[in-house]
C-alpha cells in the first residue's frame, strides 16, 4: 500500500502504513492526535479523563504516590516507584525534582499538596479527580496505571495528543487500543461543545509522517 498524505485511511489501514513508515532503529511509540471542535478557552468545555487501553502502551510509567502512612504498603505493592506522605511533600518542596511521570494522592493528602501544587501544577503532574488520579483506593489505581491506564487532556489549541503503543505491537493489538480511546474521547465531549466534535484524527510513529483517518 503506497502512502498518499492527502487520503484519509481507515483505522486498520492507518496502522499497517504507521507500521511500516517508521524511520527510527529503535521501537518508536504509536501517536493519536485528536483536533476538537471545543473551545480551549472555555471551563466548561475542556475534555479530560482516562482510559485503560486493552493492550497498555508499551511504556512503563513512573508513578508517585501522596498517601497516608496506612495505605503506603498497599500502593507500594501495588508497583508505585515514589511513595510517602508529608515526607515526600516536603522533599519534593525543598528540591523541586519530579522523578516521575504521574503522581496519585489518597483523598485525605490532597489539602497539603497545596504546598507543591505550584511545582506539579507547571508540569502537568497534580492529581485531579477528573482523571481518576485522586482516590480513596490509591492501590488500585497505581495497579491500573501500570497495566496501560493513560490520561488525556487538550492543550491549549483544543487537541488531544496520546500514545497508543508501540511500532513492535500486533496491529490489532494497536487497532483495539486506538478504537478504546476514540470512544473513550467521544465519552469525554463536553455538554457545552457544539457542532463537529472530533473534527480529524492523524495517528504516526515517532518522527513518522501523520496519517489521517476517516471517521
């Protein structure tokens, strides 16, 4: 099948080309890049939520964990990489180091994350009930995340950006992660947002080219 950049592909097509177009030696990530018909600029029409994909990403994330010193065994089990309490608070506040791409906290830790929220805030890591990332069973959901569990936000230009694997993955493996995260952003649409939702979705390989695809 020969790429054409203007044609739009269906889901399984789009796929077997991103496969087959990658252009790094290493196993690069599968991308999904989503353009909304929402307004950024509007509270009310933000799309934010997670997703557990059937197949995971691929990736293994690192996960912190704010919780009370009860619950720390559980989450500890439960895969997280940082886990403590003020403890952690107050070294994270004295250093200002996030080693970690996501970070959970029990519902009683969140009033004195208020001390770093500034510092996870600029870099997109303070825990929100919207993804699921503050919870009163902080085990579960490190276990969920470790296992494939994503949360997805737009940007500020109204897209939505997410991995969806990696090149190496069975092609269906990627079709059923993709098809998971495109209902679970259709799930997500915003009361408020009118007219075409989902206006394009492109998916590509790291440095691969994008590939559009039809709805």
């Amino acid at each position: 099948m020969e790429f054409d950049k203007n044609k739009n592909y269906s889901i399984a097509e789009a796929i077997e080309l991103c496969q087959k177009l990658k252009k790094t030696k290493f196993d690069p990530s599968i991308e999904a890049h989503f353009r909304l018909g929402i307004d950024p600029k509007k509270g009310d029409q933000q799309v934010r939520s997670a997703v557990s994909l059937p197949h995971g990403t691929g990736k293994t994330v690192k996960i912190a964990a704010f919780v009370s010193p009860e619950k720390e065994k559980a989450v500890k089990e439960a895969g997280a990489d940082l886990v403590g309490g003020d403890d952690l608070i107050e070294e994270i506040k004295k250093t200002e180091k996030t080693d970690f791409q996501i970070a959970i906290a029990d519902m009683e830790m969140m009033k004195n994350l208020a001390k770093i929220a500034k510092i996870l805030g600029t870099r997109g890591l303070m825990p929100s009930p919207k993804n699921e990332t503050v919870t009163n069973n902080p085990a579960k959901a490190v276990e969920e995340l470790k296992k494939g569990k994503i949360s997805f936000k737009n940007d500020d230009t109204g897209n939505v950006h997410s991995i969806i694997g990696k090149a190496s993955f069975e092609a269906i493996k990627l079709v059923e992660n993709l098809n998971t995260l495109i209902e679970a952003i259709k799930k997500a649409k915003p009361t408020s947002s009118k007219g075409v939702y989902i206006k394009s979705l492109t998916i590509n390989s790291t440095m691969g080219p994008g590939i559009k695809i039809s709805l």
